[in-house]
C-alpha cells in the first residue's frame, strides 16, 4: 500500500472522540529518541509533518495523523529518558500505558521502534513483554540500521530477532530508504 495523503490531525492528552470513529490506529512507540518521529515522517514522505529533534522526550503528547483519509498513525512519547522532570516523566509514562494497555480503542498494529545501533534495552523488552500480555499484533523496527557498520548489520539483526522472539522485525533507515516498502506492507 502507498500513502498519498498523510496529515497531522491533533495531539493528544488522554481518551479523545477521535479515536472512536473505528479507524485503524497505527501505534509507534520506543524509547525516547528510538526515532519515531523521523520513521512517520519517513513513511509518510514528508519531512516536517512529525516534529523531531535531538533532545530526547520532544514528543509530549500523543501525536495523532490521519493517513489516506482512512487510517490513523500514532506518534507517542518515547519511554525511558527525556529532558523533563521526574513528574513530567511519569505524566508521560502514564500517557503511553493508558493509551497502549488501558483504553479499548481498536488497535490494528503497535510498532515498537528500536534503534538497531543500541538493540533492545531492559526497557524495550519490558515493554514488549508487556504489549505480549495484552496480545497486542506488534512489529518490531530496527531503526537507524545505516549507524551499524555494514559488515555487522546481519549479526545485529540476528540478535535482536533472537532478543525478540517471533516478532517481525523490519530493519530500517530513513536516510537511506532501507525497509519503507516492507514495513509499509507490515503496517497497511
């Protein structure tokens, strides 16, 4: 499937109408600057329509786009560190595990965003431990590939689907375009 139409719609601070209109929702989540943002922006082919930056925990809200008048991506706070104080942290933390585990909006796919360089972290895989529990339908991206030396990428790989189990892994780069058809294929 290709997008043709993507645009940001609102950001979110909690249960919200929109997510109620039976499209399917898309769910990226990671680490705090796993790369999320740049991957939306990556699959949706422009630049700007997800706000990145360098300093982890720029995302404060849930980010909801509206994709091909027909589905919905979800851009959430990263996990784990951010520039923001301990309450803020776990206003955030709250954020992400009401939306993932607590509310019952349908779900199509979770994408948890890993950055291939670092592997999965202790808190990577609690929280897909967690998404297993609930029995979410989960693909794992291994992002920034194009930061693990060429010669070490097969092995990277290899760890991190062993890491993982039987979960999909797509990798990916979005400054070289490596995996955006598959995971497009994954996630449409």
């Amino acid at each position: 499937m290709n997008i043709t139409q993507a645009q940001f719609v609102k950001g979110i601070l909690g249960s919200d109408p929109a997510l109620d209109n039976g499209f399917p929702q898309v769910a990226f989540v990671g680490r705090s600057n796993a790369g999320k943002s740049s991957l939306i922006n990556s699959l949706t082919r422009q630049k700007s329509l997800a706000r990145t930056s360098n300093t982890p925990g720029r995302t404060q809200q849930i980010n909801l786009f509206l994709i091909n008048d027909n589905c919905y991506f979800l851009d959430l706070p990263g996990y784990g560190y951010a520039k923001a104080s301990k309450n803020r942290q776990a206003e955030l933390g709250g954020l992400i595990r009401g939306y993932l585990f607590v509310a019952e909006y349908e779900k199509q796919k979770i994408v948890q965003v890993i950055d291939a360089a670092v592997g999965p972290t202790e808190l990577d895989l609690e929280i897909l431990q967690m998404l297993e529990k609930h029995e979410k339908d989960i693909i794992i991206v291994a992002n920034k590939i194009d930061k693990v030396k060429k010669t070490l990428q097969k092995k990277q790989l290899a760890d991190i689907q062993e890491t993982v189990g039987g979960h999909k892994v797509v990798a990916y780069s979005s400054k070289e375009n490596i995996g955006r058809a598959e995971l497009l294929h994954e996630i449409m």
